[in-house]
C-alpha cells in the first residue's frame, strides 16, 4: 500500500506522463455548456472517459442528456460503440447528475505496467467523443 502522499505522487506523474506522451489540448470542461464537461476518471480497478452533465436545473440537466440520447445509435455505429447512459447518476457527495460513460476494467493507476493501456484507452475514446462533440454540438447545445 502506498502512503497518501506517495498516491498523491504517483497521480501526478501519471498525468504528467499522459500529457507527455499525448501533448494535446484536450476539450474537457471547454465545452461553451455551462456544467457540461468531459472527463477522465482512473483509480486502482478501472479507467474512464467521462461526459458529466452538472446542471442545477433538473429540467435543463435533463434536456441535455436526452439530445445526447437521441444521438446514442449514432454514436455507437461512428464512435464508442460501449458507452454506458445514466441519466440520473448519484455521485459521492450526494449530487444528481447524468453521466455517459466508457470504461476499461481491469487497470490500476498504481501499476505503472498498465500506463500505457490507459493512456491508449484514454486518447481513443476521448478523441471519438471529441470528434462526435464538434460534429454535433451545435445540436446539443439547442435545447430552447
């Protein structure tokens, strides 16, 4: 087991060699939606490619999440094709959000012998949300 500091150390390497390896600017929370963000998640089990809708109006939350729904065949025939849709997903703190989600099992962040999997994973499914997300986001963003 390693210390809380020495986590901490190791997250940040593993970032900073992700950012190496693919020096790229990523979208991430650059989206021009107010709470809507992509992410990537990684702990000692699995490794994730993240679209979180925060919004506090439900309504609005909800209104957007269901114009990505509308859009799923076509991201799973162009895109991802295993994303996972939860459009009321609780996280820790308690908070309701929708989330649309690719996951690779079986990865650690503590294992440096998975990194590059990660990294891997990491920029193939980012870069195809990316991609759905320039196409589309004109359509996403219209919710009025």
């Amino acid at each position: 087991m390693y210390s809380k500091e020495e986590t901490q150390k190791l997250k940040r390497e593993f970032w900073v060699t992700f950012a190496e390896k693919y020096p790229r600017k990523w979208v991430l929370y650059d989206t021009k939606i107010k709470d809507f963000s992509f992410k990537f998640y990684v702990d000692n089990k699995k490794a994730q490619v993240l679209i979180d809708i925060e919004h506090r109006n439900n309504e609005t939350r909800i209104a957007y999440f269901e114009k990505l729904e509308a859009l799923k065949n076509i991201l799973a025939e162009e895109f991802i094709a295993d994303l996972v849709f939860e459009r009321e997903y609780v996280l820790e703190n308690g908070k309701t959000i929708s989330r649309i989600w690719v996951e690779k099992l079986g990865v650690s962040v503590s294992n440096r012998n998975y990194w590059n999997e990660i990294f891997s994973f990491y920029n193939e499914k980012m870069n195809a949300l990316e991609l759905f997300y320039s196409e589309y986001d004109d359509f996403i963003k219209d919710i009025s």
